[in-house]
C-alpha cells in the first residue's frame, strides 16, 4: 500500500444526477504520483462528467474529492492550484499568440511575475512549442493547439494533470506525438487520460478503469488488461499442417477451426491444456510446429465482455 503522501487525488462514492438521470454512480478512484492512469469508456459513459468534477467544475451530487490531501470542495482555491485541466475542446485564444496565451494562463495559475518568462520558456520546450511563440493560435494545425492546450494544463507544475480526450481529430502524426509527450509527463505529474480509443490506452497508461452507464467495470494494471484479453484457446501453426480431425483427436483438444494465415485455433477441454500434447504429436507425426500460443482477444472484445456482464448484472 503507498504511502499517503504519494497519493495526489483521491475520490470516494462520487456520484452525479441529472434529475433522474444517473450519470455517475458511486465512483472510487485514487491517483499515485508519476501514474498515468486511464479513464476508458465509450461515447456516454460518463467519462467527461466525472472528469468535470474530478476538477472542481462540476459540482458532485454525493461524494468526495481530495487533492493532495485539500478537499476540494471545502477548500476549492487551494486544491485547483495543483490541477491542471485540458477539457475535450481546448480552451484556447485563437487570437492570441502562443506566448502571450501561456503568460495570461501563468497570471491566472499565479505564477509569480518574476518566474513567469522561464515558467513559458521551459512549458514551450516541454510541448515542443519552441518556434512557436510569436505564432497566432488560430494559425497553429489542430496538433499544435492540443500542444498549447496541455501546455496551459502543465504551466503551474500541477501535481494532477487531468486530459479530456487529447488526440481527437489528429492524424496519425500527431497522435504519436501527443502520445509520446503524455507519456513523458507521467514522470513529473500524475496524470488521468480520459479517451474512448482503446489502444491508446493500452499504449501510455500504468493502470485504467473502464467506465460503462457511469460504473466502474474494470479496474486493473495494463498487465492485468492484457491478461484479461487471453483466452483459454490456443493459436498453432505448422510447416506441413495435419488436418483438423488429427488436432481433434489430441487428448484435451475440443475442437479445431482454420484461420487466416495458415493457422488454427484449438479450442480445449475445461481444466485441460494441450499444449505438451500438441508439441509432442507434431514431433512424432512430423508436422513441423512453428507456433504454439496463447489465443488474445482484441481490446474491443474485451470491453464488448465487460459491458455485457455489467448490464447483465
């Protein structure tokens, strides 16, 4: 268990109601620092709510948020200074430049004066906005303004950087970009990624929890969701194949089915796993094994699964 300074936030039975609408229902959520946590769910899951109040600009109809330790709805100046917040659309001056957008957002984080040049300059370098100072916002790509936009979140060296769904509309450049950069501030912040893209994810955090109806569904590390995907079949393949029906004879395969790609998957019997018995019949029957793993689903399936058993539930 960390200890209690290491964590940054912290929400308990964080619940929210739109009438009789239930857009978030007693939601438990702790942030270490250096994580990078991700907040995972379709369009509707209640990510966007839950981030609104996580940052203090949504008012929770039950339940508790603390920053740092700082209650954030008992003392809400105190624990926002140590947030920093990109909402899903970037709150930007497009008529602004780079430079003078970051030092109006340094006076309202109250950065002091005499800090606030190289609090913009080493900001700038971070998001790799060095030559982009002088530059109107409203002429940056959309992949530059998502820089601008996390550089204002990260200005005041917040402890909690919070981001709204940061790669939306970028090209596949870009995304790796912001990617890379998101990851680089899990080193010095504790950072919560909220998105509906499954792989991205699966590519930057240290922990996610999946969202579904405004419930938490899955909880767990990257290594846990990535063991969560792997299922009881087995996917082989071999230099000169058997057929389907000499697979199935082996002791504990159920079944066989062809694939795409000269391979198969074998389906095997509850509690039994083929796999030595597999190895062996391609050695004695000379079928020339070249792969013999583990079946993983796609991320897709896997939240498709969740979502399933929870509705169920």
């Amino acid at each position: 268990m960390p200890e209690t300074t290491d964590i940054t936030l912290s929400a308990h039975h964080l619940t929210r109601r739109y009438g009789n609408a239930l857009a978030v229902a007693d939601l438990d959520l702790e942030l270490k620092r250096g994580e990078v946590l991700g907040l995972l769910g379709p369009n509707g899951a209640g990510k966007t709510t839950t981030m609104q109040m996580l940052t203090g600009n949504l008012a929770p109809s039950s339940g508790s948020v603390s920053i740092c330790g700082i209650d954030l709805l008992e003392k809400p100046r105190l624990a926002k200074a140590k947030i920093g917040y990109l909402p899903e659309t970037p709150p930007l001056y497009r008529e602004l430049t780079v430079d003078e957008f970051l030092t109006f957002c340094g006076r309202l984080h109250r950065v002091p004066r005499g800090e606030l040049p190289q609090a913009v300059k080493q900001t700038k370098a971070r998001c790799g906005l060095n030559d982009m100072g002088r530059r109107l916002i409203a002429h940056l790509s959309k992949g530059y303004q998502q820089r601008v936009g996390i550089a204002q979140a990260i200005l005041h060296q917040p402890d909690v950087v919070i981001l709204d769904e940061p790669t939306v509309g970028l090209d596949p450049n870009q995304i790796r970009e912001i990617r890379a950069l998101i990851r680089e501030l899990g080193g010095n912040h504790s950072v919560i990624l909220s998105t509906h893209i499954l792989p991205e994810v699966e590519a930057i955090c240290d922990r996610v929890q999946i969202m579904h109806r405004g419930k938490i569904v899955f909880a767990d590390s990257i290594d846990g969701l990535r063991r969560s995907r792997q299922t009881e079949n087995l996917v082989v393949s071999f230099m000169r194949p058997p057929t389907l029906e000499a697979l199935k004879a082996i002791p504990g395969v159920k079944d066989a089915q062809a694939m795409e790609g000269n391979l198969i998957r074998v389906r095997c019997e509850q509690d039994v796993h083929p796999a030595e018995a597999i190895t062996r019949a391609a050695s004695d029957n000379d079928w020339g094994l070249t792969q013999l793993s583990p079946e993983h689903t796609s991320l897709e399936d896997v939240f498709a699964q969740l979502t399933r058993q929870e509705a169920a539930a």
